[in-house]
C-alpha cells in the first residue's frame, strides 16, 4: 500500500507538472504528500582558502530565495487541493540527495523529475542508490499518470524483484501490464520460463500481466527502447544498478537508459 508520497522539487525550474502528478496520484491511493527541497551552499575559496562573508551572505540569501519559490508553490498546488501536507527543506554543504534520502524514511515513494538537477540540487543517481525507496522519475512534460500500460523491465536480479514488489500497488490498477526481459535469441525459451514465474506471482497479487521475451543480438537497450515506445507504455518498472555504480556510468549502463531515454515515467528501485 501507498499511504505516503515524498516530492522532490527542483529547484530553479517550474514544478507544475510534477506536482499536478503528485496531487493526482495522492488522491488515488489515499496517501498523504511531503514536499521536500534541498540546495547545496556552494563554497568559493580563493588561493589562500579564506571565503569573503559578503560571498557567504550572498549565496545563502539566493538559496534561501529558491527555497521559499519552491515552497510557495508546493503549497499552492498541493496544499490548497490536498489540504494537511507536510514541508521540508534544507540548506547543506553536501549533496542535497544526502538530506532527502535520510527524510525518505517517512514515505513510500518518491517522486522527483527526470530532468537533469538544477544548480546545486538533487541528482537523481544518487536519490536511487541512497534512498532505500522506489524513486518514481517524472520526464518535464509529463503532468499524468493513468496507468493504462506498465512495462516491468525484468532481469533475474534482487533489484529486479524488489522493483516488482515495490511497483505492486501501481501494477495492480495498471490496465495493461508487460513483463520484458531482453535475451540472447537461443534463450527465448529460459526466459519465457522465468517471465511466466514472475507473471503468475503477480496474478496472486491482483495484477494481470503478460511475459513477453525479446530478442536482441547485441543492444538490449535499443531492442528494449523499442518496444516501450511501440507499446505506447506510460510507465517502466526497473530495478536499478544490477553492478557496481561506477561500471554503469561509464557503460552508460541500462539503469541510466530508464531513468533518461524513454521519456515517459519510470519507477527505480536498487
């Protein structure tokens, strides 16, 4: 069950669109919504290491001012349609995905978008890796979500299952659900067998989903990307850095692709 949504706002880009998704699904599943926004204060030490205080005062006023710019509108659009919300924000020294991963404690899930972060904000990477809750990324142009087909990117990997059991409460009101695992062309058969395991497991939950084998000789993203877009999918469950972190981002591994190519919402979970 989805009884609290945590939002991440960017700062210094509108979050309309994010936040009108938000409302609609709070309302959906009942759940309560937590607006959060974090800023880095950046440090501007000169050769002999001493920082001006005037510099200090300057950039904590501006992230001060992006702060209470986010706020406002979380409340306009939330507050005002939802009624009891709750808001945090901080302004740190480290990286913004610290403070929000240690408040991600109180949600189910979290929703930030998809966009590159802003100055001093939030990178999307680190929330996944850090947070210990599925992050739902939300493309710029995208303002709903209706669940009329969800594409579960499958490997036989224990953030695969985890994604699959964290998605359950989205799968089970999804109109059309695809279970997809990209393979080797002689593994059709193998993954066929694994994809009707997970298919059935989920029909026990209330989902009905669909296994469907894909086969690709080298690209598994490209044959993957395919199909989510011929499929016209609106959302892709993913499990996240199946290897090291390091690897896929110099890879430019399958998690980078989900969380960046599609254009449409992926829920990742590590």
């Amino acid at each position: 069950m989805i009884r609290t949504l945590m939002v991440n706002l960017d700062l210094g880009h509108s979050n309309s669109r994010l936040l009108t998704l938000t409302g609609d699904l709070a309302e959906r599943f009942d759940a309560g919504v937590v607006g959060i926004a974090a800023c880095q204060l950046t440090q501007s030490p000169y050769s002999d290491g001493y920082v001006s205080g005037e510099l200090v005062d300057l950039a904590q006023r501006d992230a001060e001012k992006n702060v209470k710019e986010a706020e406002a509108q979380f409340r306009l659009l939330i507050e005002k349609r939802l009624g009891c919300v709750d808001w945090r924000s901080r302004i740190v020294f480290d990286e913004p995905a610290h403070f929000v991963a240690r408040q991600a404690r109180c949600a189910d899930v979290i929703i930030t978008g998809a966009l590159p972060p802003a100055r001093l904000g939030v990178e999307i990477g680190d929330l996944v890796m850090e947070s210990g809750r599925p992050v739902l990324s939300v493309p710029p142009n995208i303002g709903k979500l209706a669940f009329e087909h969800v594409v579960v990117a499958w490997k036989d990997t224990r953030e695969a299952r985890r994604a699959v059991a964290a998605a359950l409460p989205m799968l089970k009101i999804a109109s059309h659900i695809s279970v997809v695992e990209v393979v080797e062309p002689d593994d059709i058969s193998g993954a066929r067998e694994r994809l009707e395991d997970v298919v059935h497991w989920l029909a026990r939950h209330g989902a009905d989903a669909k296994a469907i084998p894909v086969a690709a000789e080298s690209d598994d993203k490209r044959a993957f990307n395919e199909f989510v877009q011929a499929q016209n999918a609106d959302l892709v469950v993913a499990g996240a850095y199946g290897h090291s972190r390091m690897r896929e981002w110099v890879l430019g591994g399958f998690t980078r692709s989900v969380l960046n190519a599609f254009g449409i919402c992926s829920l990742v979970v590590h």
